[in-house]
C-alpha cells in the first residue's frame, strides 16, 4: 500500500483581476487593456504637439506675410508719390 498522500491540482497559470468596472477580466486581457489605453494617451498627446507646432508655423508664416504686405504698401505708396513728383 502507498501512505503517500495525493497532491493537490496546481493552480491554474491565468489570474483573474477585476477592472474599474468591477468586471472580471484574465491578466492578460487585464495588460492588453492597458496598453490599449497607454497608446491612446499616447496618441492624444501626440496630436496635442502637432496642434502647438501648426500653431506655431501658421504664426510664423502670418508674421512673414505681415512684413511683406507693409513692404507692398510701402512701395506703392512711393510709387505713388513719385509719380506726382513727376508730373
């Protein structure tokens, strides 16, 4: 006869977690959900800075349009007074 006692089944490798929602989830959907969410952060951030950088180069270009529409007026404007200098 064997006095050996049988051992216990092992634990399963999967663990289960709750969510915000108090939904249960396994560890892996568990991590597959947040790195989900960590690439939507991500991303959001990331457009958030393309946001700032257009802002930037709009601004930018409105600067360099300004200067040259005050070089226009300006000679037209001396073109104008040259021709009634002229006259």
């Amino acid at each position: 006869m064997n006095d050996a006692k049988p051992q216990n089944a092992p634990a399963p490798s999967t663990q289960a977690v709750r969510d915000r929602e108090g939904t249960m989830m396994l560890l892996h959907e568990a991590l597959a959900r947040s790195r989900q969410q960590e690439a939507i952060e991500s991303a959001r951030q990331h457009a958030l800075a393309r946001q700032f950088v257009a802002g930037r180069r709009w601004a930018l270009l409105a600067r360099f349009a300004a200067r040259r529409a005050a070089r226009a007026r300006a000679a037209a404007s001396a073109a104008q007074y040259a021709a009634v200098l002229t006259r």
